[in-house]
C-alpha cells in the first residue's frame, strides 16, 4: 500500500474518532443500535454484555449472535464486529464474547468473559472481566485488562432500572499508559404492555459531556420488532427491524453520523428456545410480580 494512502486512511481512522482513545465505546448489535443505543435497562439479549452484563441473566436458554459491518459509511477502516456467546446455568448465567475494530494497519481486539446471576428474578448483577489487544503495524501490539459491572432490577410489573460501569479499574495501555476510557449509564424502561418497551439511558464518559439515549420498540404478531431511537453527544438518529423464524432472528438497524452520514448494520441470533424463548423473556418483567403477588 503506498505511504501516502497508507497515511490518508489513518487520519481517516483518528478523525472519525476525533477525541476518542483506544477502545472506545461503539454500539454493538442491530438491537441495540436501533434503539440509539439505549439497552442499559432492557439488555435481553446477549449483546447485553457490552451494555450491562447483569442483563444475560435474564435470557432463558443458550444464545449465540454475531454481528458484523464491514465498512461502516464505506469505509473498510473502520470495520468491527463481535461473536457472543450465552450459556444459563442453575449457577447463572455465562457469556464469551469477542469483538473487533479496525483493519491490517491498526487493529483491537478484546475478548470479555462474562459472569451473572439473580435474586428471586427481580434484581440481576453481572461482571465483565476484558482482555484488550491493540496491534498498530510498525509501531507493535499491547494490552491489558479491564473489570465492567452491572446491576439491574425490576421495579415494578412495567418498570425496569439498570447501571452499569465500563472499565472501574481505570485500565491503562501500551508504553505511553494511554487510559482507557472509563463509562458509566444508567437507564429505564417502560413496558405498559408486552410488546411495547420505551427505554432511556444516560452515559456519562469521565471526559466527556453526558449524552442521552432513547429509543422504542413493538413488537408485530411475535414475529417482528420494529425500533426507533434518537441520541445526542454526538447527535444522531437510528431504526431499525428484528424478524423471527424458529430459533433465528436477523436483525438491521442503522444510524447516522453526524459528518459522515447514514450507515447500516446487521446482526443473526440464534436463540435455543425459539418461540417460547422469545416469549418468556417479553413476560419475564409482569410475570415476576405475578409470582409475587400468588
């Protein structure tokens, strides 16, 4: 590659980041994405891991989904993706998951091992324990560790309440000590009905102004979700659609950037409770109190 392309990619990858350090916070999942990034409080599936890992504690059966953009706004420099893993077990629930970002010239990656679990279906808390590995070409690879938390509780039978910390052990990196970012969200949802949910999320980057999220999503003859969401800091506007066949969901979703325009992503779950899967985790918040209430 030619030095002076070689150079011009870079300085695309550092603008679109602008202020941003290594292993920033990106949206992960159709889902989530669609809903402008608030998933702090709902996290019912198993991108909950990048959001707020206390949420895989609430998916019933074993969940596999992979995510992949390959040229966000068209630019293969700044391709990412992620493969998760969930495995609920009697001693709670356990997630593996890996991510990417970037290309040949400069490259993350970061696999996150996940733990969470419950008290009587109402309050869920979960950790991240992240292995971050930066390769830049020419200038050689590091990495370190980070520890995430989260906690999530049903409040009442419509009302959800999550929070979540990214990187609490202020994580640093490389020869120069570079610290990761560290970010915290908190967030509702409200769900008057079980297949409606309006969720709002606040995150707070230690550098940064807050920025708030919020999206909603409906949900069509069990079948299809359809999500809308908006945000601001940077300001920015998404949607998207989830269908369902069997144990399958392939998920779109798309936002935009205030610079570089509209962008679309795509996600495939595979959910080993099918239907009855999907349907336990849309009753999950009513049927806790139900319980209760008997």
């Amino acid at each position: 590659m030619p030095m002076r392309l070689t150079f011009i990619i870079v300085l695309l990858l550092v603008s679109f980041r602008l202020s941003f350090s290594q292993f920033e916070l990106i949206d992960i999942g159709a889902k989530p994405i669609s809903l402008g990034g608030a998933f702090t409080s709902l996290a019912n599936n198993s991108n909950a891991v990048y959001y707020n890992p206390a949420g895989i504690s609430q998916l019933p059966f074993r969940e596999v989904s992979i995510f992949y953009s390959p040229a966000p706004f068209g630019l293969k420099e700044l391709a990412n993706g992620s493969v998760n893993y969930v495995e609920p077990t009697k001693y709670g629930a356990f997630g593996l998951s890996a991510k990417t970002y970037g290309f040949e010239l400069y490259k993350e990656i970061t696999a996150t091992l996940t733990y969470a679990n419950n008290y009587k279906s109402k309050i869920f808390y979960g950790a991240n324990v992240n292995y971050y590995s930066l390769k830049i070409q020419n200038y050689g690879s590091a990495s370190t560790f980070g520890i995430d938390i989260g906690v999530l509780a049903y409040i009442t039978d419509f009302l959800r309440w999550g929070f979540s910390a990214y990187n609490l052990n202020r994580p640093s990196i490389g020869t120069q000590k570079d610290k990761l970012p560290q970010v915290y969200r908190t967030g509702i949802s409200v769900q008057p009905r079980n297949d409606l949910n309006f969720v709002l999320d606040v995150e707070k980057d230690t550098r940064y102004t807050a920025s708030v999220k919020a999206g909603v999503e409906y949900t069509l003859y069990n079948m299809i979700d359809l999500r809308a969401g908006i945000g601001t800091e940077p300001t920015r506007f998404s949607g998207g659609v989830g269908i369902y066949y069997s144990l399958f969901e392939i998920g779109y979703g798309f936002y935009n950037h205030q610079d570089l325009g509209l962008t679309h992503q795509g996600t495939i779950t595979i959910n080993f409770g099918g239907e009855k899967g999907r349907k336990i985790i849309r009753e999950s918040l009513k049927n806790a109190f139900a319980k209760r209430k008997k």
